[in-house]
C-alpha cells in the first residue's frame, strides 16, 4: 500500500511506474472512486469540473471521469505518463501540490492518498492551501489520508497481479510508527517483479509518510477558509475505517472557532451546506495506490 505522489523520488512513482497497473490494478479503485464521486457531489454548487492533485497512474481518474471533468496533477512525469494512457480525454499537468498554481478554479479539489507524503504540518498546510486556491465558492475539497493519529495501528499487506503480456507483480507491505511522538510513519515496500521472459528481481524501498491529528487537519482546513467536517468512510474491506475530510469553500468566508473547526455564516446558504454536507462517506484505496 504505497501512494502516488513523488516527493523524494521514489523508484515506485520513477524507473517502476510501469508496473503500477499490476501492483495496484484500476478496478481496485472501482467501490472508492464511487463513494468520492458521492462526497464530491455534496456540494453547494453542481460539479463538473474536478481537480485531483497527486493523481499519480489515474486509477482513481479512469472512474471518476464517468462522472467529472479531470484536471490530473502529479509530481512524477512518469506517473503522468501511465495516466495518460488510461485517461487521454484529461488534462494532465506536471508540479507540486504545495505551490502548482493552475490560474483557475474548479468545481472541486480531489487528494487522495498522494496527500500521505506531506510529513510536516507546514507541507500539509500548503496543500490544504493549494486545494483552497483552486477551489471556487460553493465547491468543496475532499482528502483522503490513509491514517490520523488518534486511529492508527501498524499495518501489513500485500498483492499484486498477472498482465496479459506474461508480466506479474507481488509486493509485501510493512508500516509501523518508530516514533509516536512526530508526524511521519514508516513503510517498508518488498516487490517481486517478473518479466516476460520469466526473470524475476526483487526491489525493496523504504517510505515515509505523514501522520497527523483529527485536531490538525481540521484546524488547517479551517486556517485556509474552508468549512470543515471529517467523514467516517464506509467499506466492504476488512480493515479499520478511514477518516476523510471535507473542507467547503462558502460564498461568505467562514469564522475561525477555538476548536479549530470552521462555522457556517448564518443564513440560508449557510444551512444548505450543512445539510449537503453531512451525508458523504468514502472507501479506502491505500494499496501501492494511484
């Protein structure tokens, strides 16, 4: 269970990106990318145009274009390059979640797990920043991180699959936490990769990625100007539930609370928001995921 984006030049998201569709297949994304695409649309605003930042291989992207229009961003070129082949009607661009500036909004803002790879709060503040830069008033943003603090527990996993062309992949996943006391956990990646010829390698890469407060991340959203709310996913795995977030961009801006959480201005808008946005639940999809 890796993620997409590619900040300190992981081989996954480089030299290995074409194997991505075999150590984490599309139709995997099938049940997540339905449940986001129901969280998305609990927008004050009808959406149709999407920006999804850390879009990494677009396995998210080939089932959410049923229902959006894409804007696909990634740090890896790489990565790009195995979207685009899956999703050449979207539009794919290369940069940062933290400081890619596009020059326009869209109707939503979509960071899947990519947004694992933020460790500090600085970092996770510019992305949360760059979501509410692009997204217009009455639109929402929606993040899914694979772990918060309060929930996490040490994680092993693996998978992988067969292609036509007689390729296969199989990884090995071991994430724990070697000091609860910072913001990052460690994830250790073993991959078997085969060949058509039959020759088999083996790849193993250390991961670190940032694990942060239900506190933090609503203070955050809050601190750009979203309205907040965390989302207890539904899903059919066996595993502990996820904890989304939600921040909505409001027509009016919204008041800083002492908790840390965003209110709704007071007025009709105000309550439509609420009521729209307390029904969303997400799935998971932290495999060596797009």
């Amino acid at each position: 269970m890796p993620v997409t984006a590619n900040p300190a030049g992981y081989r996954l998201y480089a030299d290995l990106a074409s194997w991505w569709p075999l150590i984490s297949a599309p139709q995997e994304y099938t049940e997540e990318a339905a449940a986001a695409a129901t969280i998305l649309n609990s927008a004050a605003i009808d959406v149709h145009d999407v920006l999804e930042l850390g879009s990494g291989g677009g396995h998210n992207a080939v089932h959410l274009k049923r229902h959006f229009s894409l804007t696909l961003v990634d740090l890896s070129e790489d990565m790009l390059a195995m979207s685009r082949r899956l999703n050449p009607e979207s539009a794919h661009h290369q940069g940062d979640m933290r400081t890619i500036r596009l020059g326009r909004t869209f109707d939503a803002v979509f960071v899947h797990d990519a947004v694992d790879y933020m460790t500090t709060e600085a970092d996770l503040r510019q992305v949360i920043e760059t979501a509410f830069v692009h997204c217009r008033p009455g639109g929402i943003a929606l993040f899914v991180p694979d772990h918060t603090a309060e929930t996490f527990r040490p994680v092993t996993d693996h998978g992988g699959s067969d292609g036509q062309d007689g390729r296969g992949a199989r990884y090995l996943e071991w994430t724990w936490d070697p000091d609860p006391g910072d913001t990052w956990i460690r994830s250790e990646y073993a991959f078997l990769l085969r060949d058509a010829d039959g020759s088999v390698r083996v790849v193993h890469e250390t991961h670190r990625t940032g694990l942060f407060r239900r506190a933090v991340w609503l203070g955050l959203l809050a601190d750009a100007g979203f309205h907040t709310e965390a989302i207890t996913e539904q899903t059919s795995e066996d595993r502990t539930p996820r904890i989304l977030f939600t921040g909505h961009r409001l027509a009016e801006p919204t008041r800083r609370a002492h908790d840390g959480a965003g209110h709704y201005p007071p007025g009709p808008e105000g309550r439509e928001h609420q009521d729209r946005g307390r029904d969303g639940r997400a799935r998971r999809d932290r495999r060596p995921s797009s």
